[in-house]
C-alpha cells in the first residue's frame, strides 16, 4: 500500500463510503483506473458506469477487475437486475463522481439531458455529485464550456480542475484531468468537509420580502436569493438538516430537508419562531424589507394626477428578535452596505449580538453571482475574496463549523 493509500484509507475511518464512478469518453479515462485501485483498496465500494465512448479508451473489465463489482454501460441492459437500474444504481452510493468529464457530457449534465445510462442516472440522483473535466484546451475555453461548467456550479455541483499542461494532443493549456490521486484526495475532503455539520440543524433565510401596497403593487428590493441559496447548498453538502425560508426569488430551491416560500417580513419572522426552538444555528442572508404599509389598500390605489403619500410602519427586525432572545441559536447576520462598510457592520453586530456578521458591498453583491466577503467575529475580520457564491458559502459554513469545534 502507498503512502497515499494508507493515509486516504485513514482518513475514512471506520465507515464503508459507497462511490459511483462515472467514466466519459477522453484519453484520461486510463487514468480513472488508478483511482477505481486506490478507492477499492481504501474500503471504498465503488459502481463504474462507462459510456459508450469510454468503452473505446478503456475496457469495462479492467473497473471490474480492479472494484471486484460487474461494470455497467447500457441503459437498457438485459441483466440489470431491475429494469429501474439507473434510480437504484444512483440511490445506493453517497456520491458520484465523474472522471474524466468530457465537454459533452458536461453539456448533458447542464441541460438535463438523459440519453444514456451514466447521464441518466446523474439526473436522477440525490446524492452530491463531483466532476474531474478533462478535454482539448480549445474546448475548455470555448463560451459554450464555460457557460454550461457555470450552470453546473450553480447547481452545486463540484468541480474538481482541470490542471494546465501538455495534453495528449500536443497543445498545452488548460484542460488535463486531474491526477488520481489529488481526485482521491478531494473525495476525501469532500467527505470530511460533509461531516462538518452532521447532527446540527439550521435555518435559513434568503431572498427579499414583499410588502403589499394594494394588491397589485408592493415595496420589495433587489435580493436575488443567490447567496440565500448558496448557503443552504453549502449547509447541506456538510451534513446539517436544512431548513430554507425564502421571500419570493425567480431561483429553484437546492435539496434542503425543508423548504418554506414566504412572502412578507412578518410571514418571515412567524415562520422562523416557530423552527428556532429546535435549531443549533441560524443564518439571516434575507434582505427583509425594513417597512411595510401601516394599512394594506384592499383595493387597487387609482391613479390621479397628485402626490400619493403612503405611511410607512417599520418592520419587526426578524434576527435581532432572535438573537437577543434567551438562549439563542449561534446567528450569523449579513451586512450589505454602500458605504462604511466594516463600521456599519460591525456596529449591526454589537446592536444584534451576533458572534458572526458577514460584510459585503451592495453593489458588488446584489443579484451577481460571485462576491467579496468580510467575516466579522471575536478573533477579528477574515477576508473572502471575490469568487462564485457557492464558494464563498462553503467557506462560511467551513468558518461557522469552527465555533462548534470549540
Ligand atoms: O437590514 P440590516 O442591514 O439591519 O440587515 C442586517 C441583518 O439583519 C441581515 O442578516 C438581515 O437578514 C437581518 N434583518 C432581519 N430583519 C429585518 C432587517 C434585517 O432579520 N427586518
């Protein structure tokens, strides 16, 4: 055994992790066998699905002679088990991955495209699912690649490289798979990193709320819900039994354990005191609209040529409420300011007794779909610089999950 071998089999302790891994067409797939070795070795139960072309770089029976399982390639095999292989075969493992991922089948996977076994049984997983793309520098760069990888990304979907260097064309750049042994490595993080919040329950908010003015107009603001969403991915890859409550955003909800669509900020706040006496950790990324109508119009206001004055009631501040109650949950506020912006932040977290608040720039955060963010806490300011919000939110979960090591 190598040296990698023994610390990757360390590293899984005691329990028996179940790996699908998918083989796509590209030279790199020998390569792929070097990782099917070291998981099998390492008390990984490893599936292989191939596709078809990668049945031409790569022979099914060197994965069955390495894993010791029957490797499957054909949607319709007549010896499967049962005729639902591709839902069992995705609901018996904790993760898939797929390696190498070719621009193809990262197109497939983009657009929900269901063709073959392997993309098939990737539409219809719930589990996580990591790819290690591997394709002619050309391809990486084009528009098309790189818009479906950003798809991908939004989805939750981790992406493992590609690496630079010479490829097997000739060219060099960007697009070599990444070697087998930094792939078992990042299932090993990925595994621990899911471990992070296991046992620990969280509620989440996101989005805007909506405040009707009569009821075809209302006062809302420009939350799109992305980093709401990011984190409740984030918060469910590391193990946490998530609940989302969200104001109205055009986004569709990652798998959380419970998903609660909300309108108005008292409809927020009513949902969120009802979770929060059974919750370890609360995170308020809604922006919650500050004012609502003293009297809702019933009917629709007419239009007239004079000023309309309407009066304003403020909102309840749903995490101060929270926070400042007996024995809170651990809050985590954010700050999305124009200016000042660590004053301002830091002042919200000592107004609220938060003992972390995330501080980001409005401009640079609203509805984009990366950012910069300053974790504020005892120990001082942590900078996240700018990257896709997925990121930034497994970085905040990897930072909360520090407080509950202590
Ligand atoms: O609006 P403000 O800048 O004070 O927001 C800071 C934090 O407070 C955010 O986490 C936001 O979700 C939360 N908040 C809230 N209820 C409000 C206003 C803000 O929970 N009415």
């Amino acid at each position: 055994m190598t040296m990698h071998e023994s610390s990757f089999r360390q590293s899984l302790c005691n329990e028996k992790k179940r790996i699908l891994l998918g083989i796509t067409g590209g030279i790199a797939a020998y390569k792929v066998a070097e990782l099917a070795h070291v998981l099998s070795q390492s008390a990984v139960a490893v599936q292989t699905v191939m596709t078809r072309s990668a049945c031409q770089f790569i022979t099914p029976l060197t994965f069955q002679s390495l894993t010791g399982n029957p490797v499957h390639t054909d949607l319709w095999e007549s010896s499967a088990s049962s005729s639902m292989a591709h839902i069992n075969l995705s609901r018996e493992v904790d993760v898939i991955m797929i390696a190498p991922a070719s621009a193809d089948f990262i197109a497939k996977l983009a657009h929900g495209i269901a063709d073959d076994l392997l993309s098939t049984l990737c539409l219809a997983r719930n589990c996580p699912l990591l790819i290690a793309p591997a394709m002619n520098r050309q391809m990486w760069e084009n528009p098309a690649t790189q818009r479906n990888l950003a798809i991908l990304r939004n989805d939750g979907i981790r992406i493992i490289g590609p690496a630079s260097g010479i490829q097997a064309c000739g060219e060099i750049g960007m697009g070599r798979m990444v070697e087998p042994v930094e792939l078992a490595e990042a299932i090993t993080a990925f595994w621990q990193n899911k471990r992070l919040l296991s046992n620990k329950k969280i509620v989440i908010t996101a989005g805007p709320t909506f405040e009707a003015i009569d009821p075809v107009r209302g006062l809302t603001n420009k939350s799109s819900g992305k980093m709401g969403y990011a984190i409740a991915q984030a918060a469910v890859e590391a193990g946490a039994n998530v609940t989302l409550v969200s104001g109205p955003t055009g986004l569709t909800p990652p798998a959380v354990d419970k998903f609660v669509a909300v309108i108005s900020a008292n409809e927020m706040l009513a949902v969120v005191q009802h979770e929060i006496p059974s919750v370890d950790i609360f995170i308020s990324v809604a922006a919650v609209a500050d004012y609502r109508l003293a009297t809702m119009n019933a009917q629709k206001i007419k239009k007239t040529n004079h000023n309309l004055t309407l009066e304003l009631t403020p909102n309840p501040d749903i995490l101060m409420a929270i926070a400042t109650a007996q024995n809170p949950p651990f809050c985590v506020g954010f700050a999305a300011e124009t200016e000042n912006l660590l004053e301002n932040a830091q002042a919200k977290r000592i107004k609220k007794r938060l003992p972390l608040m995330v501080a980001n720039w409005a401009q640079n955060a609203i509805g984009s779909d990366d950012n910069e963010l300053i974790l504020l806490d005892d120990m001082g300011e942590h900078v996240l610089p700018r990257a896709p919000k997925i990121e930034q939110a497994k970085h905040l979960i990897k930072h909360i999950s520090t407080f509950f090591k202590q």
